[in-house]
C-alpha cells in the first residue's frame, strides 16, 4: 500500500546523544509502514558516501550540510519524505538549506548537554573532555539553537513514543493538507 | 497524470561534446510530459554543489562518480527515473555504480572524439589543444569505453530523435516490465 502524498524535508538538529537517530528512525519506520515514501538520511552514513573529505571545521561542517541539503532538496521535490538527522550545529546553514526547499521542517532535538554527555552512547563525550577530539559541538564547538523550528522535543522530559508521535503529527499536517 | 513505475538509473557517458546533455534533456522532458517521476543530474551541476573540492585527476573524477551514484541509489530506491550525465571516463568508477544500483541502464553516447572536438559545443577542446586545460578526457586523459552498455547512440550516424526514441524505448522496457 502506498498513499500519495507531496515531499517534504524533516530537519533534525540538535547535540551528539539529544536523540536524533532514536527519533529519526522511529518516524521513518512508522511512516514507512503507513505507506508513505520515506528516505532517512544519516549525518553519519552520509559524510562516508558524500564528505569523506570534509572534517569538523565551520567551513567543513557548512559544506557537509549543503551537500547533504541538496539531495534533501533532490528527494523532496520528487515526492519523498526525507528525514534528516544531522548535528547541523550552525543556523545560518540550516537556514540556507530551508531557503532552498519550500516544503521544510525543523525538528529541534533538544536535551541540555549535561544530559547528553551522561547518556554519552557513542562514548564521544569523554573523548571530547580528554581533548581527544577538538572540537566538539557542545562542549570545545558552538551549537546554534533553533530560534522558531516547527517542532521542538524535550527528549530529557518527554519519551520517545510522545516525541515520535508530536513529530509525525506535524508531518501529516504537512503532507495531508499541501 | 502520473504514471506508477519503479525507479531506474539511466547513466548517460560519453566524451564531452558527444551529446550527453540533449539527449539526456530531451529524454528528461519526454519521460516528463507523460507523467513519469525523473529527476535529471547533470555532471556540471552537480559537481557545483557536491565535489566543488574536485578536480580532474583520476582519483577526484572516480570521488565525483561516487557521489553521484549514491545520489541516483537514493532517488532510484525511492522510485525515480534519474538520468545522469556525466563524461565518467573510467570503466571501474561506472561499475561500481552499478554494481549497487540493480535498476541501472549504460547509455554509450558515442561520437568520434575528431566529430566531438569539431563541433567543441563548449571551446573546451581548443582549450585542451593550446595546453589551457592540462587533463582533458579524449585529448590528453583516457576515455575508456563501455564494453556492454544496454544502448549505444552513435550521435554523428543518428539523429537526435533517433537517439532520444531508442533510449525511451529502452527505458520504458525496463519500468514497465520491472
């Protein structure tokens, strides 16, 4: 069964360990079983196919970004759901990518850094803290916070299921009524 | 209207000049007006947003090959026919494409590199010829040929609709019977 329906982009940004893969992944398997045409791209597995070049630099991390959002904006204009989850930590460049796709949606995930760092799943956080790794979002590298996204999930106060179901919610609002 | 149909990369490859970009637009705009979801990458363009670090030393061209093949593995999972330009000079770039795109089809555009410099569409086979541009593909880097590609268009023997109908035919006998 698939169900028609127009594409949209469903930016999701916010620190290492705020929740963006859990939720990310939640949202495409639910909707993906709902029908829907749905692509999940990873800031991770796309850095190894698209910026194996690219470190961890302002300009490095802002070109990473463009690149990913032009095959967001690629996916989405022909008809795909496109989740993004990337730290994407700098606005102007999530700015940048929103300008160019009329269908956006910006997924704030958003748990304060002493809870990410205690969550510290990939074990990235302690590596950040022994200078192992330099610049680190959050910690030795800014995070922008999103000033007006469109949904914003307190991952520390809310669970996953809320999150999850408050983020599909404002998909379909999207997608049902364009 | 549109058409329900899997998704299918068409990689068109050839010399500069050879004709790669009207007969991949044309084909584009047919495939279009009759309701089939294509999405056009063009090699000039994409390298714009995706490999502006690139340049023309085998290594980089076989980086630039992989980005774009992992942007059509995208687009075609998710049902779209992406026709690629590309000149895409080195065999084992190509097929490693498609070894991950089981929906793939190689169109040979095919003009004699004296027919491609004579028409020089773009004055960059003169260039090539007073040393300006060090790496050209047919003057002074290697082009290597497709050895099976499911269409070949020899552009200096055919026409342009000649060209253009094979390819659809090609095509269509592809998503139609997929």
């Amino acid at each position: 069964m698939t169900v028609a329906h127009p594409g949209l982009t469903v930016w999701f940004t916010g620190l290492s360990g705020s929740g963006k893969s859990t939720l990310s992944l939640a949202v495409c398997e639910q909707l993906a079983a709902s029908g829907y045409r749905v692509q999940l791209l990873d800031g991770d597995e796309v850095r190894l196919f698209l910026s194996r070049d690219l470190g961890f630099s302002k300009h490095d991390r802002d070109e990473n970004i463009r690149r990913i959002g032009y095959v967001a904006e690629l996916l989405t204009k022909n008809g795909v759901i496109t989740l993004v989850s990337a730290i994407s930590p700098y606005r102007s460049a999530r700015d940048s990518v929103r300008a160019r796709i009329p269908q956006f949606l910006e997924v704030y995930v958003n748990a304060p850094v002493e809870e990410c760092e205690r969550r510290d799943v990939k074990g990235l956080y302690k590596r950040a803290r022994t200078g192992e790794i330099k610049t680190f979002t959050g910690i030795s590298d800014p995070y922008e916070q999103p000033l007006t996204p469109e949904v914003e999930c307190r991952t520390d106060l809310e669970s996953i299921p809320e999150s999850v179901e408050r983020v599909i919610d404002a998909i379909l609002a999207r997608v049902q009524t364009s």
